[in-house]
C-alpha cells in the first residue's frame, strides 16, 4: 500500500509543480509588475516612489478611457462574429463534403500568416480596391468605420483557431446521436440546438473566453492596419500599454494600467464562466 | 507503445535543443585583450558596420571590437539595460530615448575626447539641447545627419520650368501653378501617423523658437503662443494634397512619388531609398522647407541620425576612445557614406547624395535647428495628435491640448527643469 | 475503399461548393502575397490592376534572397527546435495538469482554486510581464533558448489546461474506474487510458501552441536580447527598417515559413479526425 499513491496523492504530485511554475514564471514577474506601478520607472535606469499618481491618472486620463471604449466595443463585436462564423464553419467542415482536408487547410492559413503581410494586403484591400468598387472613401482613414475594418481582419485571422477548437469538440460528439436524432425526426436547426449545441457547450464557453481574451488584448491587428489612428480612434488598451510602456517612457503609469486592466477582463471571463458553467449544469 | 513513441520525440527534441545551445553559446574568450561591445540601431547599415569592425580588428592587436546590429535595437538595448549586461558603445539617434539615456545617468562624461573637437559645432549644439536639464559633460559623438524639407522630382520640375520657391507665397503659388497643369503638388502619407511630423517639424524649424519645448518647461511661453502659425500652415499644404491623405501611409506616398504621381513630397533625406527602391533610375532633388515670408529667415531641419554613446557600464575608456576615434577617421565615414545616405558631421567636406544639392548650402553653414518632436515624449503621441488636428481643422482646440497634455506628460521633467532653474538663482 | 464509397454516395454538394466558395475569403488575399513575392520592387505600384497583375517573370531570385539574408536554414532549425521542445513539453505537461486538475475540481476546492489561478494568469497582458520576466531569467542564467521555452510553457499553460480539462469533461469517468478495478494505479491508467482518448485534443493543442510560438518575436527578442542564434520571425524583422519595408523579399519569406507549420497543421488535423474513429468504440 505504500508504494501506491492514492488518486489524490497522484493529483497532488502533479498539480503542486504545476503551480511552482506558473507561479514562477508568471505571478512572481506580475507582482514586481505591480510594485513598478507605483513608480515613475521607464524601463530602464533610476527612478522614484510615487504612491497612488498613476492610478489617480488612470481615471482622468481621457485617452485611457477612451481605449477602453473602443477596446471593448472592438471585442465583443470581434468575439460575436468570429463565433458565429466560427462555429458554422466547423459544422460545414465536418460535415460531409468533398476535399475535406484542402478545404480545413485553406481556411486555416489566415491564422498563420505574419502581421506584415496582413497589414499590407488588407491595407492594399482597404485603401484601394474597396473604394474603387464602392465608390466611397477608404474605412481606414474615416474615424466612423476604421474599427469596423479591424473587426473585419481581426475575424478573418482568428476564424480560424476558433473554427479548430469547435472541430475538435464536435469530434467528441458521436455519430449515434445523430442517427438516433433522425430516427426522431430532429433534422437542422433542431437537430444542432438539441443535440449537437448541448454537447459542445464546453467549447463555446472555451471559445468565448479565449476570443473575447484575444480581442480584448488586441495589438497586433491594430499595429498592423492603423496604428491607432485616424485621429486616436483605434487606440486599443494593449496598444497604449505597450507603446507607451515600453516604446515610450510610461513604463510605470502603463503597468497601472496593465494592473487595472487584468483586473477588469478577470471579472468578466469569471462573469462569463459561471454564466455559460450554469448552462453546462443545466444540460 | 504510445509512451515510447513520446519518450523518442522528447529526447530528440531535447537532443536538438542541446546541439543547438552548444553551438549557441560563447563565453567570453580569455586572451588578455581588451574586449569593447558596440550595439548600434540601424539595422540597413550592418553591412558599413561589419567593414569597420573587420578594418578596426585587423588594424588592434590589443583591442577586439564587437559591432552588434540587432533587429529592433532599441528594445533589445533596453533589455540590455535592464540585465546589467550593458554594451560598452551604444550608435543610437540623438532622439528623445538619448535624452531619457542622459537623464537616467547611464551615460558617461565624454568631454575629454580629442575627437569631439572635429565636429561641427552645430550637431554638438543639438545634443546638448536634447537634455532635459543642462547636464555637465559631453555624453555623445555625433556622427551622421539627415535632412528634412521638400523632396522634388527634378525631372518634373525641368521640363515644366517650375523655379524652386524661396518664400512661403512662393511655394503656395507652385502649388497653385502644379494644380493648374492638371498635376499633382504634394502626397502625403498621413495613414502614418509619424509622416505628419516631416513637415510639421520643418515648419517649426522656420517658425517657431529652436528651444521653445524648454521655454515652456521653464513656464516663459505657451505653445498656443508659438506653434499657431506652424499649425495654420500645416492646414494650407493640406490643401494641396491628394484626396483623402490618411487613406494611404508612407509607403503609398513613397511610392506614388517615385512613379511621378506627385511633384513634391513632404519628407527627409531618408526616404530615399524607399523611393528609389521603386524607381531605381528617379533624379530626386530637396528644397528647404520655405515656411518664412522672407528667404533669409527659412532654416533647414537636420538632426543626428546616428551618435555614438559610451556607457557607464564601460571598464576601459581608452579603448572605448580608440574605437571612437577609429570610427572617425575619414575613410571610416566614407565606407559609411558608400553604403548609407546620410550628412556626415565631421567638419570636413565628403561627397553627398545629389538629392541633398539643394540643402547643402545650409549644410555647410551650419544653418539648422533639430527636428522639434525629438524633444516631444513619444507618449504624448503628438504625431496621431497632428494628424487629429488635420483631420478636425481646428488650431485652438489642438493647440490648447497639446498645451494642457504636454504639462501632464512632462510632469517630472518640469519639476526638474524649475527646480535647476531656482538653483540656478540663488 | 468502403468508407469511400459510403462518402461520395452521401456527398452533401451545396455544402462543399458553398464552402468552396467561401475558400476566395482566403484566396484572394494569398494570391496578392504569392504575386508580390515574386515581383521586384520596381514593379510595386498604387494602381489596381498593376498591384493584381501577374510579375513579369517566375523567377525565385527573391526567395533565394530572403533565405540568404534571414539564413534560412539555421533560424528554421532554430525555429524548429525551439517549436517541437516547447509543443512536446506542453502536450506532456499540459494534459497532466489538465486531468489532474479537470477530474477533481467538481469536488475539491484546492483545484477549483488552482483552475481558476491558472486560467486568470491568461489575462496578464504580456507588456507588464515582460521587464521583471528579462531581469529574472538574467538572474537565473536562462536568458537562453531554455528560458523562452520556459516562458512558453507557462504562457500556454491557461490556453491549454482549458481545452484538456474541457474535453475531459465529455469523457466518462466509469472509463477509468474500469481500469482501477484491475488494479492500476492512477498514474499507468492516465498513460494507458486516458492520454490515448485525448488524441484530438493533444493534436488540437499541438497546432495552438506551436501557431503562438512560431510567429511570436517578442519572447524570444527580449529573453535572448539580441544573443545567440535568430529564430525565423526575430530574423525577418531584417524586413523592416525605420524609413523603409523591402515588402517582396518580406513577403517571399513569409511564404517560406508558412510552409512548415500549414504541412504541421495538415498532419495534426488527422489526427483530429482520426481520434472520432478511437474514441468512438466505446
């Protein structure tokens, strides 16, 4: 009996070292984050104590509220789209069709290709093939519609890891409900909102807080299509935190920032777990 | 059999890692020489700077010169910082990064370098203006300028006969003349934001006090005082150029330029070779920005593009000065010049780019000031705060923004500056 | 040869030519970057139609210079190993963490807790992490490759103990205790049993964490700092310089890169669909 650790025992040899990194690697830098946030610190050299300024700043700064607006507007437009296409992709890519893995393959590459390449595909798109069929002016440069445009690529670009985490959940889904739901007449709509929607519930809350994650952190998209502008309109919270953090002198009053905004997507991916966790309780 | 297929991948994985480290790893050679480390910021230029490390060794015994030119230096120097594992020399631009630099004491006195005395007073005047606060000593070498102003496409302007304008109602009335002619005067890539400074701090340079950021740091003016007529003319260019400017960015304009879509194109001397990458065969000329109503008081806008900074980190100064001096030499900038377009600010005549004929008057009087937004926090923003501006129209409320935000941003400078003011009095 | 048959009888062709349709999204956009890595830079334009049009010759020159220039092999390699060490160690360690903490947290709070603190350090954003994390693995002396795979490990870790302790939530648990009543430990039951099931997931963890680590520059660029060998993304940075983009060789390297992980990918999508056919003999 000695030799055999119990189930327990097991869990717990796993989980502890598990923990001791994490904490490591991930909490330990975010604490010394933390004190930085009380400094005028740069990045680099010496700096001062400065108590509570940089969060007294945070909420009177109009240019960090104004990030937060539009980041959030940004993600939860982002994370409704993506999903939806997301998830009736994945149900058009396992169903039956021909030429199954090219077409898995192609719609995956939007995911791999580099900011640069985006940034300049899409900009070329943006600038001058859009205009020229529509007749209007470019999106990118009109501070009504640049963030329409950001929503657009950044959809595009993570359709795709969505689409994959959907696949793999329906693969757990097996074939009999399907049959057994025919046999009972549920076919479509009905047969996926009863039959197949329950079974992946898991992975919508999954992909929800994963996208909604991304999308809320957006940078790359931003840096790649606008680089906040036109006029300021496209400043997402990420952006501010690393261009003035680190590209600029801020380092400081961003990591303030950086502080409050982990707080603030924490409470909503926990808001989000518990409410799509009843739902999975539900079923 | 699952196990052991993954066992086979994890050791040859870590079997690669080890190869991989092995070969990667190189501890510092004990030989007796004195090692110096140089990282400098320009990326396009590591080809000059792997024939100058390779001319400097072969040329020391004693010395072995190290010349790193990382991707995204700027990053990986303030990692280098942060690691205490500082490089001896740092090639930085004499920016806004170099006055943080100076400002958190991590570069060292370099007043007793004979080589200083070599260049042009004008570039040293500018670095010891980018300190926030007037420091003791002498903390960078300048070594290589570039210019802003008016690019214009020489041939365009030959065959058209347009003259090139001395005075502001000159330069509107081209533009009018171009417009008229069916072409284009100017493109802008104001999508990039950063392309609205090119002739924002041209202007300025014209128009506005050389130090008005420090006037104002010691409370003596306001901006809404200086920067009216720069922001009033920054509205007239917009007049005069492409529809829609903030749809395309600098590599549009760039490329537009070189194709002959515009005749002029608001910008320095380094984006030439972007323009020529598209149009090998392009004669492109400059002009200085003619911002004044009166040609005499027109000024060029040039700063240091590249300087060299030794830091406190170094443990041999007399090797540092060694290399510094190496560099120097004359035929050390010209294996620069050869490979990069640039104004050397040795006080001595080099050939330069054709597309710089039309400064070089100004160049070799020393008739400049410093670009203004290399005083300006980077996270103040003020280029998306210009092209705002561009896109609202309104000089007040841009300029009493810029006024409000610039106390806010430069809280801690203005401290400083008052208190070395006081100081100062006593 | 059955299966297909039983396929092409039951072939639903909207579907596959409404996908089919759908592909041009992603075309389109590939088909502009193919183009502008074959062309030379003098060929680059603002208009339409000369942007669309086809280069004036197939010539490979620019992906010879790309691979020159980023010394293509060596910062693959780079790349690779970095890749497969950081995918097979989050795979191993990953599930681990996920089946340990995915069984026990419906009953013990210590779990639910540790769940929740992994998962939350997803949120950190990376930019205040970055500075402490540079100076620490200065100190530890892994400002190295070891250290970035370190730092990926964890980076993952949130992503990936989701997903695991996700899926495990549709596989029954009466499937272990079978496993129990013949006397295995928990530890032989998890490789025997459990590890096999999750096939899908580990090739769909797989994909995630290499797609994260094989574009990511900035890891690698401010733990090594500018040390030791490029990866493939630090080295392309080569690309871009202030004033100016060399957008052909750019984008002629892109396309090189994207080689790798798209035949990654293709390779791991079976194995997602080739879990159905084991898990669903239950």
């Amino acid at each position: 009996m000695n030799k055999k650790l119990s189930r327990n025992q097991t869990f717990l040899l796993i989980t502890v070292p598990v923990l001791a990194l994490f904490f490591c690697f991930n909490t330990l830098p975010l604490i010394k984050g933390l004190m930085y946030s009380f400094t005028n610190f740069r990045g680099f050299g010496s700096y001062e104590w400065v108590g509570f300024r940089n969060y007294a700043d945070l909420f009177t700064d109009a240019r960090v509220g104004k990030s937060y607006l539009f980041t959030f507007k940004f993600a939860l437009l982002a994370t409704v789209v993506t999903n939806v296409i997301a998830l009736l992709l994945a149900l058009g890519l396992n169903g039956k069709i021909r030429a199954k893995s090219t077409l898995r393959g192609v719609y995956f590459i939007p995911r791999i290709l580099g900011g640069l390449v985006v940034g300049y595909i899409f900009g070329y798109i943006f600038t001058y093939i859009l205009p020229a069929i529509t007749g209007k002016g470019s999106m990118l440069s009109n501070t009504g519609t640049a963030w329409i445009a950001i929503v657009i690529v950044a959809a595009w670009q993570s359709i795709a890891q969505t689409t994959l985490i959907y696949i793999s959940g329906l693969q757990t889904v097996p074939e009999d409900v399907y049959e057994a739901g025919a046999i009972d007449g549920a076919t479509g709509w009905l047969s996926f909102k009863n039959l197949t929607f329950p079974l992946i519930i898991p992975f919508f809350s999954i992909n929800m807080v994963l996208s909604m994650k991304d999308f809320l952190m957006v940078f790359d998209q931003i840096m790649a299509m606008t680089k906040g502008g036109p006029a300021q309109s496209t400043e997402s919270i990420s952006f501010l935190i690393y261009n003035n953090g680190m590209g600029g002198g801020q380092f400081g009053f961003q990591s303030a920032n950086a502080v409050i905004f982990f707080i603030v997507i924490v409470a909503i991916s926990v808001f989000q777990l518990n409410f799509t966790g009843k739902k999975e309780e539900q079923l | 059999m699952k196990k052991r297929v993954i066992a086979t991948a994890l050791v040859a994985a870590m079997l690669i890692g080890t190869v991989f480290s092995a070969s990667g790893c190189s501890s510092e050679p004990n030989d007796g020489k004195t090692h110096i480390t140089m990282l400098q910021y320009k990326p396009e230029a590591v080809k000059a700077f792997e024939k100058m490390e390779e001319e400097f060794n072969a040329t020391h015994d004693d010395i072995v010169l190290t010349i790193e030119s990382p991707n995204d230096a700027m990053t990986v120097l303030k990692t280098r910082f942060i690691k205490e594992d500082a490089p001896d020399i740092i090639g930085i631009g004499g920016d806004v990064n170099f006055s943080n630099f100076v400002d958190a004491e991590m570069l060292m006195d370099i007043s007793d370098f004979e080589g200083l005395s070599l260049i042009k007073q004008a570039y040293k005047d500018i670095d010891k203006n980018l300190e926030f606060v007037p420091t003791e000593g002498v903390f960078a070498v300048p070594y290589v300028a570039n210019a802003a102003g008016v690019l214009y496409n020489r041939e365009m302007f030959k065959d058209n006969g347009w003259e090139i304008p001395t005075t502001w109602d000159e330069f509107m009335d081209l533009c009018e003349t171009i417009e008229k002619s069916g072409q284009q005067p100017l493109y802008f890539g104001f999508k990039d934001v950063w392309t609205c400074l090119a002739p924002w701090n041209a202007l300025a340079c014209d128009l506005a006090p050389a130090d008005v950021c420090r006037q104002v740091n010691k409370g003596e003016t306001k901006f809404i005082d200086e920067y009216g007529e720069v922001a009033e003319k920054m509205l007239e260019l917009l007049e005069h150029a492409q529809k829609d400017p903030f749809a395309y960015n600098y590599n549009d304009a760039c490329t537009a330029f070189a194709n002959g879509e515009s005749a002029m194109y608001t910008i320095g001397s380094y984006a030439v070779p972007q323009i020529q990458s598209v149009n090998p065969d392009m004669d492109i000329d400059s002009f200085v920005m003619p911002g004044c109503d009166n040609a005499e008081d027109n000024v060029l806008n040039s700063g240091v593009d590249l300087q060299f900074c030794v830091t406190n980190d170094c443990e041999n100064k007399e090797a540092a000065y060694e290399v510094l001096s190496f560099l120097l030499e004359d035929s050390t900038i010209q294996t620069y010049l050869d490979d990069q377009n640039a104004v050397p600010c040795k006080d001595k005549e080099f050939e330069l780019s054709p597309a710089l004929d039309g400064m070089l008057d100004y160049i070799n009087e020393g008739k400049m000031t410093d670009y203004q937004d290399h005083y300006y926090p980077s996270e103040m923003a003020v280029d998306a705060q210009i092209q705002t501006f561009l896109i609202d129209g309104s000089v007040e409320k841009f300029l009493n923004k810029f006024d409000t935000d610039w106390l806010r941003y430069n809280r801690d400078i203005i401290r400083k500056v008052q208190e070395y003011e006081a100081g100062g009095n006593k | 040869m059955k299966k297909k048959n039983r396929v092409a009888a039951t072939t639903n062709w909207p579907l596959t030519i409404l996908l089919i349709a759908g592909c041009l999204t992603v075309i389109f956009p590939l088909y502009m970057a193919i183009v502008i890595a074959f062309k030379k830079p003098s060929e680059m334009t603002n208009d339409i139609a000369g942007a669309l049009s086809l280069p004036k010759s197939w010539s490979l020159e620019n992906f010879a210079e790309a691979m020159r220039v980023t010394d293509f092999w060596h910062s693959l390699g780079y790349s690779v190993m970095i890749t497969v060490v950081t995918v097979v160690l989050a795979i191993l360690i990953h599930s681990l963490a996920g089946y340990a903490i995915g069984r026990s947290m419906a009953k013990n709070k210590f779990y639910k807790i540790s769940y929740l603190y992994i998962v939350s350090g997803m949120f950190v954003p990376f930019a205040i992490l970055m500075m402490p994390l540079v100076k620490q693995t200065a100190q530890m002396g892994i400002d190295n490759w070891f250290g970035v795979i370190l730092c990926y490990l964890v980076f993952y870790m949130p992503m990936n103990v989701m997903l695991y302790s996700g899926y495990l939530k549709n596989i029954p648990i009466a499937l272990e205790e079978a496993a129990y009543v013949d006397g295995a430990t928990t530890w032989t039951t998890y490789w025997k049993v459990i590890f096999p099931i999750m096939k899908p997931m580990h090739a769909t963890v797989a994909v995630l964490t290499a797609l994260g680590t094989w574009n990511d520059v900035m890891t690698p660029l401010v733990i090594m700092s500018g040390k030791g060998a490029n990866t493939l993304p630090l080295a392309q940075l080569t690309f871009q310089t202030q004033f100016g983009t060399n957008y052909n060789l750019a984008f002629a390297s892109y396309l090189l890169a994207l080689l790798p992980i798209l035949i990654f990918y293709l390779v791991c999508q079976k194995q997602i669909i080739n879990g159905v056919v084991n898990g669903a003999v239950k």
